[in-house]
C-alpha cells in the first residue's frame, strides 16, 4: 500500500472500530429483542424487526443519487447526513426507554408513561427511522469507500475494517450483556441508546480525517436525470452474471431471516430458558465471528475473487439453522449467534465488492443501488412471514423451511454465479 493508503486504512478502522462498539451497544438482534420481549412482543413484532432492516436499508438508496452530487464535498456531506438524520434517532430511543414502566420488583403500576404496548411500537418507530436514515446513506457511502480505495485492496481494507468493527462490537455486546445481568431497572436501556449515540457522533467524525482524492480535483455534478438513472439499472440487470448473483443473495437473504428468534429460541425453555442478559452476552459470539471472518474474506477475496466468500456464508448459514434445530443452551446459542456473524461478514465484505465488481458500466452507485433496491423488495416480507410462520406452526418448522432454502442458496452460488474477476474488466468496477 502507498502511504496514503495506509493513511486512509488507519482512519477508516478507527471509525467503523467505534461505530461497531455502539452499534453492539444497542443491537437489534439482541438487546432490542430482549428490551421488546420484556413487555410482550410476539412473534409477528419480533419478526417485524428484521423486516424494517430489511426495507429500510435497501429500499431507500435510489435518493442518494439527488442527495450527495458534488464528489469534492461528499465526503463532508455523508458526516452531516450522519450528524442531523441517523444518529438522533438514538436519542430519541433513548428518551422512549425513560418512559418505560418499572421492571424491578414491586414497581408501582404506571410508574411510567407508556404502557408496555405503545412502548414497543415507539421503540419500533425509533429504529425504523434509524435504520431508514441509514438505508438513504447506504449506497453513497460505500459508493464513496470504493472511489477511495483501488480495487486490488478493497477487500482487505475493508476486511480490515470490518474485523475491527466487529471485535469492538464484541466488546459492546459484552458490556451490554453486563449491564443488563447487573440491572433490571429500564434505565439502563435509557443508558446504553444515550451511549450508542455518544459513540457513534465521535465515530463518524473520524472519517473526515481520510483523505479523499476527489477533494483535489474539479467538482462536477454526479446527479443524473430519472431516464439516465433508469438506463443505468437496464444496463446493469442485462448483465446475466449479475442476475445469477442477485438471485443467489435472495435466497441467501430469505433462508436466513431468522436472526431476532436465535433470542427466541434460546430464552425459550426450548432453547435452555437463558436469561436475557445471557443471550446478549452470547451474542458476542455473534461480532467475534464477524471480525474474524472479515479478516478472512477481505484477503481471500483480494487474491482468489470475492465468490468465494459467497459460497463460505451461505455454507454457514446452513450450518447455523442446524444449529438451531439441534443444539440448545449456551453453547448452541454462541454457535448459532457465530454463524450469524460469518453471514454478516459475507454481507459486507464479499457481498459489496461482487456488487463494486460486476458493475458494467459508468455509474457504481447506480449499480449498487439497483442491486440494493432489487434484494429490498423481494426479502423485506421474508421476516414478517418467518414472524407468521413462528407464530402459527413454532420456530422448528421456520428452522427447517429456512435451512431448506439455504441449500438452495449454495447450490445456485456453486452452479450459476461465476467470479467476475474471470470476466474481462468493466468500467464502473
């Protein structure tokens, strides 16, 4: 790496390092699982919270093309976006929390504000907005990342990135499994979301110290007209590779919606009747899995083409939802929580270079944003339905009809989807 990469690398750790801690702090799959269980979500709301991930992240993108158009100011752009959308909504769960109603023994009735039904749909609403602020950022953002680093280190850097992310998250996980052990008094919720949004205000001023080639040269408009932007996406789904790979991530996506019910599963007398605080801290081995494999897949996919690490995730995920059907306890609980973590390092590391890789044309981020849209639509019912599925019929027979279309998934990776580096290079790439 020239120094200036190496400069760039060092920041870039340091911020998703402090992002990853905060976001662990407060994880969907875990603490606000546990928080929603505690006042009686079911099954449906639990599942709908995978569904407003889901939605929210993907769905959103296509507004980063009319948001973020100057590339010599994007960088500062994405921080402000950063600073005055996405992390307020912490605050804002924060200040849901101090209304909850007393978990300690023998609180007074309506000690609180809310009751225990509107206390979960605020805490819902205040992630959707999250996750929704997220989802417009996403595709720019990463679009912006890949500009930064060349093509022949991205993996690593961003393997890189990632582990340090997710070992930090393994620490916030920890921390907010000790906390919730140590307290069941609905304050300490108020103080992990204020904490999550402390952190990630410092984390994301972090990477304005990266250094941005695009600041030095002359300013233009990245915006396109709606007929371009349209173009651009016909352009990208004529390409049959890139097809085969996007069915492949939505059979991949839909087989393993299940994350929130590992919490489910394991607190349930099913799964071993963990505490809460338990699963929390069991799903570090969630963010430790992520980070290491991270590590992996970046340099893997660097010196061998980012298929690979399709193939290792959706083999992974077949191997977790065994778990699941199998295995109960602490143990099956850090085994399935570490499968998950696998899954959400292919997610990032090898699932955004396929997409940066099999780009044919001019405009990444309208290729990673068709890309996104696509996955949006077709899997953001995936866990609302697994919700129903849990519901009506219990979590073995969602376990088995997951781990079905799994398999599935590893098939069509192995069989249609070919590594784009053995395709000749294309412009957008």
């Amino acid at each position: 790496m020239q120094t200036r990469d190496l400069r760039n690398t060092a920041f870039n750790v340091a911020g998703e390092l402090l992002w990853g801690f905060q976001a662990n702090l407060v994880a969907s799959a875990t603490v606000l699982t546990v928080f929603l269980r505690e006042y009686g979500a079911n099954a449906r709301m639990i599942g709908a919270i995978a569904a407003i991930e889901t939605a929210a992240f993907l769905l959103p993108q296509g507004l980063a093309v009319y948001l973020f158009r100057s590339p010599r100011r994007r960088k500062a752009h994405l921080v402000a976006f950063h600073l005055l959308t996405v992390i307020p909504f912490l605050f804002l769960m924060a200040g849901v929390a101090a209304l909850a109603p007393g978990l300690e023994a023998g609180a007074p009735s309506g000690q609180r504000a809310l009751s225990p039904e509107l206390l979960c749909w605020a805490l819902l609403a205040g992630w959707a907005g999250h996750v929704i602020s997220c989802g417009v950022v996403l595709a720019a953002w990463n679009d912006w990342w890949a500009s930064v680093f060349d093509r022949s280190i991205r993996g690593t850097v961003m393997g890189a990135s990632m582990a340090a992310s997710a070992l930090a998250g393994t620490g916030g996980a920890l921390v907010a499994g000790w906390l919730l052990r140590t307290s069941q008094h609905p304050r300490v919720y108020v103080v992990l979301y204020a904490l999550a949004g402390a952190l990630a205000a410092v984390s994301i001023c972090v990477f304005l110290c990266i250094r941005d080639p695009a600041e030095q040269g002359p300013d233009s408009d990245l915006g396109m007209s709606l007929p371009s932007l349209l173009a651009r996406f016909r352009e990208s789904l004529r390409n049959a590779n890139f097809r085969a790979f996007l069915i492949g991530r939505i059979l991949a996506a839909a087989g393993f919606c299940i994350v929130p019910f590992i919490a489910v599963r394991f607190t349930s007398a099913s799964g071993g009747g963990l505490s809460g605080g338990t699963v929390v801290s069991c799903g570090a081995g969630m963010t430790a899995a992520m980070a290491a494999s991270s590590l992996v897949l970046g340099r893997l996919g660097d010196r061998h083409g980012h298929r690979t690490g399709m193939l290792i995730g959706a083999g992974t995920q077949v191997a977790a939802l065994l778990v699941l059907l199998l295995c109960r306890g602490w143990v099956g609980c850090v085994l399935a929580y570490a499968g998950a973590g696998v899954c959400m390092g292919v997610g990032w590391v090898s699932h955004y270079n396929m997409l940066f890789e099999t780009c044919p044309h001019d405009s990444r981020l309208a290729h990673i944003t068709v890309g996104n849209l696509i996955l949006g639509l077709t899997t953001a019912a995936a866990p609302l339905l697994a919700g129903a599925v849990a519901e009506r019929w219990g979590l073995n027979v969602l376990f088995t009809v997951c781990l079905a279309v799994s398999v599935g998934a590893l098939l069509w990776f192995l069989m249609r989807v070919r590594d784009p580096r053995s395709i000749p290079v294309r412009a957008g790439s």
